[in-house]
C-alpha cells in the first residue's frame, strides 16, 4: 500500500486563529508543483484521501485534488498539528484493512507529518518537512511496516 504523507502549503503568518491561517500565494503554486511531482511517480490514483480540518490543509487539498483520480476524501480531526502519530497509524492501518486500500494519502501539518512518516517507515528518523512536502512510504499492512520511496 502506498502511504502518501502530505504537508500544506505556505500559509499567512497571522489569523484569528491558528486553525484558520490561509494559505499564500506562493503556498498555492508549490502545492501544484508537489502534485505534479507525485503525478510524474505515477501516483494518480488514491482510494482514500484524509485531510486535516484547519483551513490551510483543506486549501492545499483543495489546490491538488484534481490531479488525482480519488475515490474517497474526508476530514479526519485527528491529524491536527499535535495529533498522535500512532493513534493515525492505527486508525490508518484498520481503514486500509476494512476497506481493502491500495493508497490513502494525509494532508496534515508539523510536527505529525514527520511523526507520521517515522512510524509507516519503520525504523527512519521523523524526516524535516518543507511547506508542500511530500513522503511516499511503500506499506507492507500484513508486516505493518514500510519504506520511503520518494520524499520532496
């Protein structure tokens, strides 16, 4: 299964609250250019899209989301600046189980974007991640256990 780990895009410094900083014009353009990215890994086709709900993450999907062919998107509140990466890996882990997955792709923010990624990709070192970042971790479900296979 193919695991794609997704930061927004560039947001505003400053908003009424930190949930609803908008993104930048600048966060837009390297937001396609991260989609275009995935596109030429031939990830065009995602079952499961799960997407933060602070405004910045639902923009950036928003932006991209009509590169990829995806069968199912939702907002997930659990993957907010300081969700718990295990408790996504879990909840992940049963998604892709039940509703037999071949891809499910999180737009989320820092710090769980890296946590997220050190525990799909056993073993790694949570990975930096710029704004519009990207990891793709090839999943094994049955050894819960996986790589990256590609990171911008």
């Amino acid at each position: 299964m193919k695991v794609i780990i997704m930061r927004h895009g560039e947001a505003e410094m400053f908003a009424s609250s930190d949930a609803e900083r908008q993104l930048t014009p600048n966060g837009v353009d390297k937001n396609l250019a991260a989609a275009d990215q995935l596109v030429a890994q031939g990830i065009v086709n995602i079952d499961k899209v799960l997407v933060s709900p602070y405004v910045r993450a639902q923009q950036t999907w928003d932006n991209i989301g009509h590169k990829f062919d995806a069968r199912s998107i939702e907002t997930f509140d659990d993957i907010t600046p300081y969700g718990d990466a295990d408790d996504v890996f879990e909840y992940v882990c049963a998604l892709a189980d039940v509703e037999a997955l071949d891809s499910v792709m999180l737009v989320s923010h820092l710090p769980l974007v890296s946590y997220m990624t050190s525990v799909f990709a056993s073993n790694t070192t949570p990975p930096m991640f710029v704004t519009s970042g990207v990891a793709v971790v090839d999943f094994d479900l049955t050894k819960r256990s996986g790589e990256i296979s590609y990171q911008s």
